[in-house]
C-alpha cells in the first residue's frame, strides 16, 4: 500500500509535465446533433444554417454541400492550428482565406475558443481575440491565381476534404481540393499547413495535379501601414511584410510572407491585397506566412522589431 500511494503523486506530476510540453495544435470542431435548416440572414441573402447541437473534435470531415460562410455548423468557420505563439484559422468554405488569433498565452486555447458564442472570438478574451478583418482579401499567405488584374482566391471546387494532426513539436492541417476552377484549368490542389513549437510562422505547402502559370497570395491591404520587401533575412528567400495599426482592435501588428526570390515572377496589388505572383516548380510550391501582435509575446511596437523578430524566426523557414 505504502508503494501504490508513493507512485501516484509520481503518475499525476508527469500527466501534468505531458499537458504542460504541447505547445502546438490543430484543431477541427464539427457540430452534431442538431439540424439544417433554409433561412434568410438579415443582409437578405438565403441559405442553409445548421441550428442546435454541439461542436464536438473531429478528425477529418468532408465539406458538407450546403456549407457556406456563416453556416454555423463549423467551430470558428474551419480549422485552426497555433502553436505557443500565435493562432490561424482557415475560412474552409468558398473563402479559403486565413485570418489570425492574436494570443496573450502559450497555452493551446483553439478547442476552447468559439464554443460560448459562435462570434465571441472578435472580442477580446484572456486567451487573446481574432485580430485580422479578412474581407474580400487573402488576409493572410491565402492561396490564390493571378488572372492579370486581381487575385482570386480558392473559391470553385467540386469538394473539399480537411484533416488535422496535432502534436508536441508540430501540428497540421490537411486541406484538399478536388477540381479547383481556375484560369479555364481544372486542377486537384492538396495542401499542408504546418506550424511549430516556438513559431509565429505557418508553413503553407502545396501540390497541383495541374500545372497552372502561377499560385499567388498575399497580404490585406489595410490604410495607415508600412510595406516592405525585405531581400536580406534569410538567403534565398524575399518577405513581403506590412505593420502599423491594422488590427480590428487598432493596435500594432506586423505580417510577413516569406517566398522562393527565385520563384517570384511579379509583385502586385489589387484592390484588396499586397500580392506576390510565384511560380510552382513540379506542381509543387512552399512558401510561410506569419504575424506577430503588440499584445503577444512579441510585443512589437515597429517595422524594426518586426524585422529583427523575422531575421529570430527565419530559423523555421526550410
């Protein structure tokens, strides 16, 4: 008896240390038990709405067809990953833009956030707030085609497919397409979203089984913010990055797209979106995209800390 009770403070202090080492996750939230219903939103647009139920963890999902922006049927419209850092999501739906979860913690908060109130995430939390206003733009690395005057993101698909893995180091996101319509080619477009512990970077790396003449993305275009391409951070790499107060709490917040210079075949905008234009090689292109806010860990107040911070993060560009 004196063994049994001297080994339980042992098996409760590593079951605590195991908890405290995950500093990453991703994370997918499906709601069941309710149903979907044809309704009218106030904007007049009409659409299927899923009521009643609970969000509950998934694995993998396949898109439902009748799914759309505010359906309600996915926690925080898609999956989310972040690491100890900084939170992302993906808009899983005819968006497929990014937005930030600005964090205050280094805890995994993701399977937490959205569940008292399917907006609660755009006011401010312990935990920290979604600081990003998407829009119409690629907000943050989305993926996109240049058709020569506009960035247009992933919004045609015969279906979409997404998975997630988290784990102590790294966690993903799996999000597949099948039969993008884009640029009068019809391309399967298989991506992983990948971050790491100590990272405020996502790793955005993407498979055609198409060749189309280029993969754009980019950064929202937002007044009263700094631009730059910086072409001595990481050799062979070029970062196209924004600060200044572009959060929807009006306060500071750096992004950053870090690209191939090798694979940069134009720097744009269009109205809604800073936009780089690269090229795949083999169907296959990598690129990362990160963000840092003055109320993280980061606390940058300028384009000077962003930068220092990126040459510090260049490390998980690879």
């Amino acid at each position: 008896m004196k063994k049994l009770i001297l080994l339980i403070p042992i098996f409760i202090s590593f079951s605590l240390l195991i908890t405290a080492q995950q500093k990453t996750q991703a994370y997918l939230g499906l709601k069941s038990g309710g149903k979907w219903v044809w309704v009218t939103k106030e904007s007049g647009k009409q659409q299927y709405e899923y009521q009643g139920g609970e969000f509950k963890p998934v694995e993998s999902l396949k898109l439902d067809p009748k799914h759309t922006d505010h359906s309600f049927d996915i926690q925080f419209e898609g999956p989310g990953w972040e690491s100890d850092k900084i939170g992302y999501r993906l808009y899983l739906d005819w968006r497929n833009a990014t937005d930030i979860f600005g964090k205050k913690t280094t805890e995994t908060v993701l399977h937490t956030v959205g569940l008292d109130g399917f907006d609660s995430y755009h006011e401010i939390q312990p935990w920290g707030v979604d600081v990003l206003k998407v829009g119409s733009a690629l907000g943050i690395g989305s993926i996109a085609f240049w058709d020569g005057e506009k960035a247009i993101r992933v919004e045609k698909t015969d279906s979409t497919f997404c998975t997630v893995k988290s784990g102590k180091k790294a966690s993903q996101v799996n999000a597949n397409y099948s039969g993008w319509e884009i640029g009068g080619i019809k391309t399967n477009l298989n991506t992983t979203l990948e971050i790491e512990t100590g990272s405020y970077l996502t790793k955005y790396a993407l498979e055609l089984s198409e060749e189309l003449p280029n993969i754009a993305t980019g950064i929202v275009k937002l007044p009263n913010t700094e631009l730059q391409l910086f072409t001595d951070i990481k050799p062979g790499w070029s970062c196209l990055v924004t600060f200044g107060k572009q959060t929807l709490q009006n306060d500071r917040l750096g992004m950053c797209i870090f690209f191939k210079t090798s694979q940069l075949l134009q720097k744009t905008e269009d109205k809604y979106s800073h936009v780089v234009v690269l090229k795949p090689e083999n169907k296959k292109l990598t690129y990362y995209f990160g963000a840092a806010w003055e109320q993280d860990a980061s606390m940058v107040k300028s384009m000077d800390d962003f930068k220092k911070l990126l040459k510090e993060q260049a490390k998980f560009v690879k």
